[in-house]
C-alpha cells in the first residue's frame, strides 16, 4: 500500500499540475500522523488467563458429587472481565472465526469486525479504518501485535501488506472502535487493533498447511510446537504465498502480483503460577508488482521479550521490551509537469529501527479502587534515501518519545463503575499531548452493561505531514510540501453502549457515537504565484474541522448447537468543514472516503460428517473520493465468501474457499480512472494436517 | 475494568461467567443418581427424562453439554426450557431460576402433587417448599435439603446427598 499510494499520489500531483484532472486525492490521502503510540501491554502478558488445568461441562460431568464441592467457583488467576461488560465499543473475532471465514492473511481477516471498513486497493494493499477517515493512507487507527505497535511514523497508518502470520496460531483479535488513546497513546483516534497470538503451550505439536487456486496461487505454512523444559513451551513457524495480479476495469492485468514469506519463534515460560515469560520474534520478506512498473521490496523483523508477575488476586505488573525493524524499497515514478521532467524516477527506501520498554502495575486500593499506571520510552531511528520525484527531510530522524499513564476504575455502586484516567506523552514533534477520558458503566444485570465514555485522543504529526517534499530538492519547483509547523489532530468523542446477552441464543451490542474534530489536515496553497506563474508548492496545514456521528450494530444468533448467525450493520455521518477564514484546495473531501452504510451477514453450519459450511454476505455503500475538489465514487456492492471444509479423520482437514464471488472484479477503492485496480472473484483449495 | 479493555476474554461471555453454572449444571445431573422417583412419574416406558429450567437459563449451554449422549434411568434425557410452569409438567427435575422463586407458590400449586425434585439458587427457595436449594460457601457450590418436601412428592433421596448436603426442616415441628 505504501508504494501505491505514494506512487499514485505522485502520479496525482503531476498530472494535477500538467493541467489534466486535479488529482490531490493520494497526497490529501496521506493524512497525518501520529506518532506515537502505545503499548502496554496486551494482552499475552499480565492478564493472561489461559485456564490452569482442563475444566468445563465435559470434566464437570464425570465427577462425583464430593468432587464437585471441591471445585473453586472462580479461577484463581486475575480474572479478566467478561466480554459483556466491556465499557467499550469492542468486536472479538477468534482463530475459529478467522479459520472458518477462509481468510487467508490477516487484513482479509479484518472483514471479520464489523466496527471497520475493509476496503482492499489491489492485491496487496488495504484501507482499514474504524469510524470513518479511511483515506489512502488511513492514520486514525492504532494496531498492536503481541503488545508491539505496527504503525509508521511515515505516514502514521500501518502497512497492512506486511502483517501477518500462521494464521492458525493467532488466538484473537480485539477490534475496539472509538479512542483509546488513555491506554494507548497517540493514534488510537478512532479505534485500536489487538492482535494476540496463541501461547506456546496451546500450540504443542506439528501443524501443516498447503494449497492453491486462482488469486491466491500456491502457499503453505508449517509449525512445530515442543517443550524445552519442564513449563517451557516453545514453537516455531513458517509461511509462504505468492498472489496472482489483480485486474483493471477493462480486465487486463495490474501487475500487482505479490509473494512473502515469513518465520518466527515464541517461546513461553511459567516458572510459577505467578510469573510468565514471553520471549518471540518475527522475520519477514515480500516482493510486490507496482502498477505503475517496477516491484517494491518489503522485510522486517522483531524480537520482543515480556515478563509479568501476578502479586495477588489483586496486584500484577508486567515489563515489555522489543525491538523492531522494517525496511522498504520502492520504485517512485518521474515527477513530470507538462512537457517538463520535474525529477527523473528512481528509488525511495525506508529503514525503520524502533526499539521500546513499556512498564505497567495494576493493584487495587481501598477496595473500590483498581488502579492501573504504567511508563514507557520508544526511540525511532529512520532512515530514508530520498529518490528525486518524493523525499522526506531530514533523510535520517530519530525521535523519542516518553509516555505515562494512571487510571482508576472506582466503583460506585456494586455495579456501577466510573473510569478516570489520562495518559500524558511527550514527542518531538508537538511536545506534551494529553489524552483523558471518563468511562461510566452501569452492569444492569450479569447480562446486560450500559455504558458511555467522553475521550481525547490526538493524532500526532508523521513525517509526511512535516517532512515531505514532492519532488525532491534537487527538482526546480516543488509541488507539494510537508510543513514544520504541522500540529496534531485531536478529537472529542462522545460514547454511548449497550451489550446484552438477551437470551442463551443471542447475544446483541449496540455503540452509538458523536465525534468532534479539530486541526484535520488540509492541503493549502500561498496565494502568491511562483516564477512559473502556479501556486505551488502545496503545503499541510490544519485547517479542517467537523464532526461524525454513527453507531454499530451487531447480533449473534445460535439459532441451533450446529447452526450460528452473526449480523453486523454500521451507519457513519460525516461532515468536515474548512474553518472560516482558511482554505483547503480539496475543500474538505480528502479525509472521508467511506461508506455511510455497511452490513455483513455471517453463516457457520457445523453439518453431519465433519462438514463445516460457512457463508459470509457483505454490503458495503458508494465511496465518494475526490480528486481535488472533484467528488469520484466507487459504487456500493455486494460481495459473498464461502467455504466448505471436510474432515474425513481427525487432524486432517480439506477445504475449498471461495472469495468475492458475485463478480468477475470489483472496485473496493479508489477515484475513477482505467488504472483503479479492481478486485478478482478467487477461489483456492487447502489442505491442513496436525499431529 | 480497565483489564477487559485491555484484554477481554473469550469472545463468548457464557464461557467466562459460567463456571459456577457449569459446576452447577453437573450437580443437577448427579442429583438424578442420586434421586429414586416413583413409577408414576413417567406416563409410559418410552418417555425421556425430562430436566426443566423455568424463567431465565443462567447455565448456558452447559447443561445440554453435561446430559448429551447421557441416560438417567435408562431414559435419554431432555432438556425444557420455558418461563411457563405448565410446560414444567412432564419434568422429573425442575430448575427454579431466582426470578422464579418469589412465585414459586404460584408454580408449585401447578406442579401439584407431581412427583418433582425442585432446586434452584435463591435463599427463600426452601421456605416456599423447593427441595434442593444451592448456595455459595467462600468460592465452593454447597446446597441444602429438605427432606420432608421430598416425601411429599414421593421422591426417595439417596444417602449420600442427604449425607452431603445440609438438612433443612423448615416445617419441623414448632
């Protein structure tokens, strides 16, 4: 997605500036960036609450009635809050659900919560945002792994191309939409995106994978899972795929084909009940067709360790470090305004190196407080080599950044709870950022919570907002300029909830939202003409405001033992503005290519004879984008996934996958144009094998 | 709080808020071992087993789980669930949820003389003439018993739960 997007939007600029259609969408599309951001501690670490020894119904059943007097009613390890009572807008899509929707990555697993709009741009790149402002290069949206953040700071977003993994070894995804900056720091603006992969010790044993068809052509993927010693678990993984191109509208190719591949490690160790130690790591590869010619090279990797420690019932603390590493090569077409060759092509790369330490303690005080605090320290190191049509000054930054965060949720009433807390950061960019919020939860009944929550977030500048020049200094006119006094977006938003579990069989959650924006960034233009008589360059600024509002509905319906419903329907208004007396030569369109409407309709049959089959139905409303002040859309769709998997003995699993069946290709993103890449109907074949 | 934001369990909340009903689900159907019902209980030799829950079903799925593929008495079992006590009338065992048990007068006038073992979860279950009432003692399920109800339904209970749970007579002599 990167190299598109900063390809397309190069490509926009020029043609904009020969005169043809204006097309500023890609460089407005590059929206600003936060810096920043987050980490305690996810989930893996402190709260983890793998069950100790096996329990359940089927236990339970085949003990004596001394023997079920023994039994604790509650585990003895911290016990995380069920699901329901929540305060917050959240969907939990588990490696069942990603297995059984026949997703074969992780951002086609996005599809999965409701509470985002999943568009993808062409074989390799996706939009996904939450609430709105799902731009070319979406910044609104904070994304962990394992407790690791995955955004940029070149643009704020996250490069949804390079995150992945053996899918049948992530154990959920948390999909929370609204702020979440009081936890999470800077650009958690309108949602986070917790990731977490299973523990070693859920993974013991040899897992294989394998298969093909029309897009995704051939992958596999293997994992071997052991123990080292006794209470320490280890596994380690491999995957690989290559993907077929994409098509234009008229069907011809986008030479977009991508391929990757990737290993890691993780082990887990339990000493005691009390103390865990996580130590993992993650390398990565991929090769990726850019349409406009010439391919981008993607690698990566991490190593991140987590101790925690569980003091009491009451009292925990966990200590998180990691370090990080991405790299990018990536073709960047010439910068040509009419007959004249601004910068001739050439080749944008970007060396990453993050390195960060995350401590966090949770005890409770006077027994109607549970007070959580934490510090962190991230330093960035990036490097970029600067190809003459697009670079980033200074070529070399390193930043750091500071962060710490208290909050207390005290109760008021036996279930009542009202949530206080702010996180407090510093960067290098706008200094000290301050993000509140209040939560207030009324447990109506065991099943049923009411909620609401007024929060600050903030997105922080990134480089693009303040460090690009388009084309490079060397060019003799520069259209399009990041701007040093770039400051950071902020929000207000307002929550309201409701999650209930109606009856055994369903189970419902409503989130309605008003969001109050300022200081969105806008494209801006001195008024002064340049010696070739055009208002260039471009600049950033924050000259956008305005306000959504929306909710998200969902329902699940276990309408029989072999037969769930799940139904999903998310409705956004927008509405940014110029602020009086500023300008934005897009007049506020850039920041809202999004769909007003969306719904999904989810089938999982469980049949007779080890046949599982699973439909998924999804609507997605027109996009508008803009080209300039242009309004373009993408029309509103339906697409259909299906699959059906066959188990003829355990551990050996058949499956055929179909994806984006009711057309040929469709278009999911993008301003009209016969270079838009449309998406291909795919279909492919798996085999799985575990012992 | 804060820790569900940040983690959240399991995507269902039935699994983590329902040990204790799952621990609870299990007694019910040991209870059956352990209860010795008169003929007359059942109209015919082909009749299920039939476990009733009346109002809200705090058990979840854990109840179906623990009777699937099980028999009690040589009958297969059947799970009822309904908020009317009419539909409670061919059960052998009835589940009282709390929000039952300020009318359980009401409901057991229509259960009438039916040999039923009555159990649920509320304090005044055994007061109004349920016969196995469950509570909690510190983080353990415990329940109590009254015996002289039990008689009068023409249910015969086993030592061993007599033995276990705690005896009440609500109705001994005053």
């Amino acid at each position: 997605m990167r190299r598109d997007k900063v390809l397309n939007w190069a490509g926009k600029i020029a043609r904009f500036a020969s005169g043809l259609s204006p097309h500023l969408k890609g460089e407005l599309n590059f929206k600003i960036a936060a810096t920043v951001s987050m980490m305690l501690l996810t989930a893996g670490g402190l709260f983890a609450q793998e069950s100790p020894s096996p329990e359940g119904p089927e236990i339970y059943k085949k003990m004596s009635l001394t023997e079920l007097m023994d039994l604790d009613v509650t585990s003895v390890a911290k016990q995380p809050e069920p699901y329901l009572q929540a305060p917050a807008a959240i969907q939990v899509i588990t490696g069942d659900d990603i297995a059984r929707s026949g997703a074969s990555s992780l951002p086609e697993a996005m599809r999965l919560a409701d509470n985002l709009e999943v568009a993808q741009k062409n074989s390799h790149d996706w939009a996904i945002s939450a609430r709105g402002f799902n731009t070319a290069l979406a910044n609104k949206l904070l994304v962990l792994m394992d407790g690791r953040s995955v955004y940029t700071p070149l643009f704020s977003g996250v490069f949804w191309d390079v995150q992945d993994y053996l899918l049948q070894d992530i154990d959920r995804v948390e999909v929370i939409s609204g702020p979440g900056g009081t936890l999470w720091g800077a650009n958690a603006v309108n949602g986070v995106i917790n990731i977490t992969t299973k523990n070693a010790k859920d993974t013991q044993g040899f897992y294989s994978e394998g298969g093909g068809g029309s897009q995704l052509q051939y992958f596999g993927g293997a994992r071997y899972g052991g123990t080292l010693a006794s209470n320490v678990y280890y596994r380690v993984y491999g995957k690989y795929f290559q993907r077929d191109d994409e098509v234009f509208a008229d069907g011809t190719d986008a030479q977009d084909s991508w391929n990757m591949g990737r290993g890691g490690f993780r082990v887990d160790a339990e000493p005691s009940l009390q103390t865990k130690f996580t130590l993992q790591g993650d390398y990565y590869a991929g090769h990726e067709g850019i349409t406009t010619g010439g391919r981008a090279n993607v690698s990566g990797g991490n190593v991140l360790g987590r101790w925690s420690h569980v003091f009491s019932d009451s009292s925990d603390m966990s200590l998180q470090m990691y370090y990080d590493r991405t790299h990018l090569t990536d073709p960047i077409p010439a910068s040509v305004v009419g007959p004249i060759t601004l910068a001739p092509a050439g080749i944008l790369t970007d060396d990453l190196d993050t390195f960060d330490i995350d401590f966090q303690h949770h005890f409770n005080l006077l027994d109607w407080n549970n007070i959580v605090w934490g510090l962190g320290y991230r330093f960035t190191h990036e490097v970029n080599q600067n190809a003459p049509a697009l670079a980033f000054l200074p070529p070399t930054l390193d930043h750091n950044l500071f962060s710490g965060f208290v909050q207390d949720e005290i109760r008021l009433h036996d279930n009542v709870f009202l949530t206080l807390g702010t996180k407090v950061e510093h960067n290098d960019y706008t200094g000290i950022e301050v993000e509140p919020s209040a939560r207030l939860q009324w447990n109506v009944t065991t099943n049923q919570t009411l909620w609401a929550a007024v929060s600050r977030a903030v997105r922080t500048p990134s480089r693009v907002d303040r460090d690009l020049s388009e084309p490079g200094p060397g060019a003799p006119l520069v259209l399009l300029q990041g701007n040093p006094n770039f400051q950071s977006e902020t929000v207000i938003a307002y929550e309201l909830g409701y999650r209930a579990q109606l009856t055994p069989k369903l189970e419902t959650s409503l989130s309605a939202f008003y969001n109050d924006y300022n200081n969105i960034r806008s494209t801006t233009t001195n008024s002064v003409l340049d010696a070739f008589g055009l208002p260039f360059p471009f600049f950033f600024q924050n000259n956008l405001e305005g306000e959504t509002h929306g909710f998200e509905l969902t329902a699940n319906y276990h309408l029989f033992d072999w037969w769930r419903l799940h139904g999903g329907y998310d409705l956004l208004k927008e509405d940014l503005r110029v602020k009086p007396g500023k300008s934005d030569i897009n007049n506020a369109l850039n920041e809202t290519a999004d769909p007003q409407q969306q719904f999904s309709i989810r089938s999982s049959m469980d049949l007779p004879r080890n046949i599982d089959f699973d439909t998924a139905l999804r609507w997605v409303d027109t996009l508008h984008l803009n080209n300039g002040a242009t309004v373009g859309t993408v029309p509103s769709y339906f697409e259909l996934d299906a699959r059906l998997a066959w188990r003829p003995i355990q551990d050996l699993e058949l499956s055929v996958v179909g994806q984006n069946l009711l057309h040929d290709h469709h278009p999911e993103y993008g301003f009209p144009s016969p270079t838009r890449v449309e998406i291909s109907r795919s279909v492919y074949g798996k085999i799985s094998w575990q012992f | 709080m804060l820790i569900a934001f940040l983690v959240l369990l399991a995507p269902f909340s039935l699994r983590a808020q329902s040990k204790e009903y799952q621990i609870k689900a299990a007694f019910l159907y040991n209870f059956a071992q352990f209860v010795l019902w008169p003929e007359t209980a059942f109209t015919n030799t082909d009749e299920p087993f039939r476990i009733g829950v009346l109002g809200d079903n705090p058990f979840g799925k854990a109840l179906e789980e623990i009777v699937h593929g099980e028999k009690i008495q040589g009958r297969p079992i059947e799970i009822v669930e309904s908020s009317s006590a009419e539909k409670m009338a061919g059960c052998q065992i009835v589940f009282v949820s709390k929000s039952q048990v300020p009318h359980f007068g009401d409901v057991s006038s229509k259960l009438d003389s039916k040999p039923v073992l009555t159990v649920s979860e509320d304090a005044g279950f055994i007061k109004r003439g349920g016969i196995i009432n469950f509570y909690r003692d510190g983080t353990k399920v415990r329940f109590e018993i009254n015996p002289d109800a039990a008689d009068k339904k023409g249910l015969k209970l086993g030592s061993e739960l007599l033995s276990l749970g705690k005896i009440v007579r609500p109705e001994a002599p005053k």
